[in-house]
C-alpha cells in the first residue's frame, strides 16, 4: 500500500479540505491549536476540495478554510517553500478574512475572530527551539496583550518535529508524524490506526484512491516543488563558490570549508580551476593588474 505526500498543496487540501474531511480536519485542528482538548466539535468547510484540479495550480497555493462552531474562521495552509513574500501574504490574508466579515453599516462588535495555522516544511524561526509558535497583538515595551485576541498567527515548523514511531504521545505529535512520513509508510502504524479520523486520513493519502487525473496533477506538483528546491540550492551553491574564490588568496583550504560548508575536494578544483583561469582587471592609468600566477619575475605582464 502506497501513501501519498500530506505535505504537497494538492494532497493536503484533499484529506483535510473534502467534503468527507469534517472529521479528520476536526481532530487535526483539536490535536495543533488546543493540545488535543476537544474544544471544537463542528466546523463548515468554506472551499472544499474540487476535483480534478485545473493545470497551472502549480505555482499557486492552496489554503483550507473552515468555520467553526464559536465563528472563528481558520485559514489553514501547509507551506513547502520558503519563498520571497510568505510572511506578509500570511499576515495578509488573515487580516483580509477577518476585514470581510462585515457589510456597509454593520457594527464591528460582529467580527469574529481568525487563525490563521501554518505548517512549514522549513524552520521559519531557527533562533527558537519551539515546534509550535504563536502569536498575537502585544504592546510593544511591556508586552501587554491587546485587550481582545481576534488575530492569531500559529506556525508549526515540520523539520523541528524529530520523534520516532515508538515515541509518539500525544494527538498532535500523531498528526505531525502522518505529514512528515506518511511517504515513507507502506502500512498504517498500529499507534496512530487507533485514531480513527487518522484512520481516515491515511485512507483519503492512498494512492490507489486518486483518479488518473489526481495522480497527473499530484506528479505536476512534486516536480515543481523539487524544481524550486533545485533551483536554491544551485544558487545557494553558487554563492558558496563565489565567497570561496575570494579565500583562496587568504586561507587555507580548511579554513574555507569550514566558512563555506564546501567540501575540499570542491576548493581543491576550484583552485585548479582558479590556476587555468586567472583574473585580469585594470589599474588607474590603463595598467594591467594581472593574477600572481600571471607575473613574470619580472613584475606584471607586459602590455606593449
């Protein structure tokens, strides 16, 4: 048995956004937002899952919408890159959702509260060594709380969860799991089957459920996403190569391993490389300023 992917748009709108996913998005919201207490009982889907997605969803991102049964709205959305702009569209999008609730002339006293839960696939704050972060209005010197909590920002960072199948406790520590490895597993771990909405959940992830036109659309996506992944790491790399070549006059080849995370066979090529290649700029005056490898013993090159 084969499962898919949660973390990609596509598949987790599917299990948490359908509309059998009342259930499971209910148990999934109790596990993130309230330590497994059993605070929401109902909640209304606002844009559930449509398929076959149309082509070009690729590049977009698609959210999970709910109501619950106190009028909190929840903008749930799993984040797979860390791309330019992810932190304003979130704060964005709940302040959107929460200006919309009222028409012309209508009291603010009606506006209800919205969350927006974000699960990343990166560490969005790798100076803090919480999985869960949570925030909400403060003043800013006394950190004093705004005296009402109608906007709440919750981060979940998948790469600081690191728990093993055996050592899994807790409701939220289950569904973190199912996001990270359901991949990786060929059957339902017998821990977690005895949940029934995530039970449920790894039934909605089986391959072998989605149409042709699903399995298409899911493909498409995990391209791109390992497209994007490609593209920053050969930038990354990249960057990596160009402070390394300003080193090479000044250090030695472990020193500039150690400042690049390169490898020293990396440095040891882009030595030879360097030595195959030598820079030639131009002093004031139209004098050449070659590299040493180019200078005779007799100073630099001559240029007549």
């Amino acid at each position: 048995m084969r499962f898919i992917s949660p973390k990609t748009d596509f598949a987790f709108k599917k299990i948490f956004g359908s509309e059998q996913s009342h259930d499971v998005l209910i148990s999934f919201l109790n596990a993130l937002l309230y330590n497994g207490d059993r605070r929401i009982s109902q909640l209304e889907i606002l844009n559930p899952y449509l398929a076959p997605r149309i082509r070009g969803v690729k590049d977009t991102y698609l959210d999970v919408k709910a109501r619950l049964d106190n009028n909190t709205s929840v903008i749930i959305e799993m984040q797979v890159l860390n791309i330019e702009g992810f932190e304003k569209r979130i704060l964005y999008n709940a302040a959107k959702a929460y200006s919309i609730q009222l028409g012309i002339g209508q009291s603010y006293s009606l506006l209800n509260p919205v969350i927006a839960l974000t699960i990343t696939d990166f560490e969005m704050f790798p100076e803090m060594d919480r999985l869960t972060s949570r925030f909400i209005l403060k003043e800013k010197d006394f950190l004093i709380d705004y005296p009402i909590y109608d906007l709440e920002l919750v981060f979940v960072e998948l790469p600081k969860f690191d728990k093993a199948i055996a050592d899994l406790e807790t409701l939220a520590d289950k569904w973190l799991y199912f996001l990270k490895h359901a991949l990786d597993l060929d059957v339902v771990p017998e821990s977690m089957n005895s949940v029934p909405e995530i039970r449920q959940a790894f039934e909605f992830a089986r391959e072998g459920n989605l149409s042709a036109e699903e399995l298409d659309e899911l493909q498409h996506q995990e391209f791109f996403i390992q497209d994007q992944h490609n593209a920053i790491a050969k930038a990354l790399k990249q960057g990596k190569l160009e402070i390394a070549k300003q080193l090479l006059d000044i250090l030695d080849d472990e020193a500039i391993a150690r400042a690049t995370g390169l490898s020293l066979a990396e440095i040891a090529e882009l030595r030879r490389s360097s030595k195959r290649s030598p820079s030639i700029s131009l002093k004031k005056g139209g004098e050449f300023n070659s590299s040493p490898f180019l200078r005779g013993a007799g100073g630099d090159l001559d240029n007549s």
